[in-house]
C-alpha cells in the first residue's frame, strides 16, 4: 500500500488529466511524447531565465612608461598615486603592472575579466542569429522554383554590437575607452609598439572577447552561453558627453553611454565554450586552472567536481553565502553540468567568515573536513555540484 504522499501524487495526475493537460509529474515529458489536441495550453511553466552575465576579456596593452611618454593624452596614465582611476585603468589594461612596478590595490590581477565592465554593463545589442544561406533558381515559365540549402549556417563574419554602460562617477569606462583607442592609433601609426612577444607574432593586442552567460533562476546553471571571436572597440562617446540642455541643473543624458564594438565570429552554446572560459580563468590566475587531462581530473569531473591546479588553497562558496563574498570571487564553469562556480583564496574566505560569525555559522574547518558526512569534504576538486544547499546550518 502506498504511502498518503503517493496518493496524493496520484490525485494530482487524475485532476490534471481530467482537465486535458495530461499527467501532472509528467508536463515536459508529455510535450515530446504526444499531441495536445484539445489544444487546453502547455501546463508546463514558462521559460525564465535570467539575463546572465557578461564578461570582457583584459586586452595585453603596452602601457610601459616609455610607450605611454610618446603621447601626451595618455600621460595622465603615468601618475604615482595608486588610488586613482587612472592607475586602475592602467593596470587593467596592462596584465603586467605588477611585475612592470605600476601595480594598484585597486585592481585584482589574477582577474582574468575586466571587471569594471561587467559591474556597469546594462545592454548588448547586435548578436546576429545564425542563418542558412540557400540558393533559389530562376522562376520556370509557369512560375515554378526550385530551392536547396547552400551556405553556411554558423556566423563567421564580422558585425557590430552596441553595448550600454552605466556612467559612473569620474567616467572610468568612456576613459579605458579611450586609452584603448589611443593605443590602437599609436600602434597602427608606430608611435607605440606591442609587448615584443606580440609584436613578433604579429598578435593584436588590443581586441578582446565577450562572453554571455544566461542563467537559470536561481543564477546558478548557465542555460546558453554565448561568444564572440573576438572584438574591439570603435566608438568613444565624448560627443553625446559634450552636448547638454540649460533645462537641467543635472545632465541625465550622460547617465549611459553607448559604445559600438566590431566584432568578428559568433558560437552560440558550443561545448567548448565552459572550457575557454575556464583556460581563460586559468591564464590569469594558475592556481585555478582546471586539471582535466588526466584520469583524478577526469574522474572528478564526472562527480560534478573541478580539480584545480592549487585547488587546496581555494574554497568554493556555497550558494546561500554568495551575496556574503560579492566582489570577492573567481568564476569557473563545470563544463559537464555547466553550473557557474565562485571560488576564493582560503585566507580571504576565512577572514570574512571571521567577520559573519556573530550571525551565521558558516566554519570553514567544518566546512572542509568532511565530519558532517557531507559529499563537499575536499577543497582540492572544489565542492560536489549540487551538494550545497542545505548543507551549511545557520545558527538559530
């Protein structure tokens, strides 16, 4: 004899039945399966993504002091004081501050994105959808026509996106715009060169790449993941900044702005893509490059796990605690489960969990030995996808 859940269960298919939507467990399943000819609606709930994330690879700029010294409009760029916008912009641009000695606190370096960009970012526009070419012949004498596929149908081809970005205070966007074009006059007119391995190889090292993230609800699994080639930017905005209306104490206009980029390629979900991102996290910063060309890599990755390179000195944050450690983490892509997962360096987990204790019992110790039983014990392969929900206990 089943249990009262059960026959609740069963109750709940018997209604949904009698009212023409099929089975109630089996909504999805119904939709491939047969027709709905008394054409009631789909019960099944409508799609609900999330917009996602955006991410905009750092560029490799030569921002030495000697190649910035050849144009004086990118000299604010040389100040000493490291708690600037300008010294932030620069060593976003510039993966080698630190080692070139123009490093800043206010930067990040193991980021591999660039993050201001991210943060401000409010709308992309111009993806082009994939298209099949065809080939129709001329019209016969009665009208008649013949058709057939003839193309391609992935996008390889260059186009624009227009993307808005938030105008915050002191305008560091429209200025990073700026450098970066600066920079790519400069070079093409040989006032400035590439970093020499660049320049040998003939790379532009200028051009970026973006990624689109659309996630589930719950801002946990990527849906649709989407790139470019790669692309740069075309337009700087100042124009719209300049203009203004005497009808305003304060210039709304300026609130955002409008930047084009030329782009070149698009792959919508293609399976390598979690794993690009991932090779891109992982250039950036080494200690999380994902291990999977070996069979622990391989093996983990089959548990809905991450081996990473220096994985014991990284905590992955459980999903309740995310809002706690915003701005703090390191993003990687599982590439089997495509569940988007925010790592940080241990020292600094524990030094805000330091900070939470009075409200929250969130002990990495407890978190890390696997004395509860619980499947997300070993730090070194990051935590079992889908194991932390309701593993964390809260006090009260």
């Amino acid at each position: 004899m089943g249990s009262r859940e059960d026959e609740f269960r069963r109750s709940l298919d018997q209604l949904s039945r009698s009212m023409g939507y099929g089975t109630y467990k089996g909504q999805a399943y119904d939709m491939f399966r047969g027709y709905n000819f008394r054409t009631n609606g789909q019960a099944t709930p409508a799609n609900t993504d999330q917009v996602g994330y955006t991410f905009i690879t750092r560029p490799e700029l030569n921002l030495t002091d000697k190649n910035l010294s050849q144009d004086r409009s990118l000299s604010p760029l040389l100040t000493g004081n490291q708690y600037t916008i300008q010294r932030a912009i620069r060593a976003l641009l510039d993966p080698h501050c630190v080692a070139n000695g123009y490093g800043t606190p206010l930067i990040n370096n193991n980021h591999a994105f660039l993050t201001i960009l991210t943060n401000t970012i409010s709308d992309v526009s111009g993806w082009p959808d994939n298209t099949m070419a065809d080939f129709v012949e001329p019209e016969g004498i009665m009208g008649e026509a013949f058709a057939m596929a003839d193309g391609y149908y992935r996008v390889r081809g260059a186009f624009d996106l227009t993307c808005s970005f938030v105008n915050t205070e002191g305008a560091p966007v429209l200025k990073i715009l700026d450098t970066m074009l600066l920079y790519m006059e400069n070079v093409l007119g040989i006032k400035m060169v590439p970093y020499a391995e660049n320049n040998i190889e003939n790379r532009m090292d200028y051009t970026m790449r973006m990624y689109r993230l659309i996630m589930d609800p719950s801002r946990r699994f990527v849906q649709h993941i989407m790139s470019n080639g790669y692309m740069y930017p075309k337009t700087n905005p100042w124009g719209a900044i300049a203009n203004f209306s005497s009808s305003e104490n304060f210039d709304k206009s300026n609130d955002k702005v409008n930047v084009q980029f030329r782009a070149v390629g698009a792959e919508y979900n293609d399976p390598i893509l979690p794993w690009e991102f991932n090779r891109t996290v992982g250039m950036f910063n080494d200690d999380l490059k994902v291990i999977d060309n070996t069979s622990a890599g391989i093996a983990a990755l089959m548990e809905g796990k991450l081996l990473l390179n220096r994985g014991s000195r990284y905590i992955q944050i459980p999903n309740e605690y995310l809002d706690y450690y915003n701005y703090e983490c390191y993003p990687l892509i599982h590439p089997v489960t495509w569940e988007l997962m925010w790592f940080l360096e241990s020292e600094r987990y524990n030094e805000i969990a330091q900070q939470l204790q009075e409200s929250i019992n969130i002990s990495p110790e407890k978190l890390n030995d696997n004395s509860d039983g619980s499947p997300m014990a070993n730090p070194t392969y990051g935590y079992k996808s889908g194991a932390l929900d309701n593993e964390v206990e809260r006090n009260g």
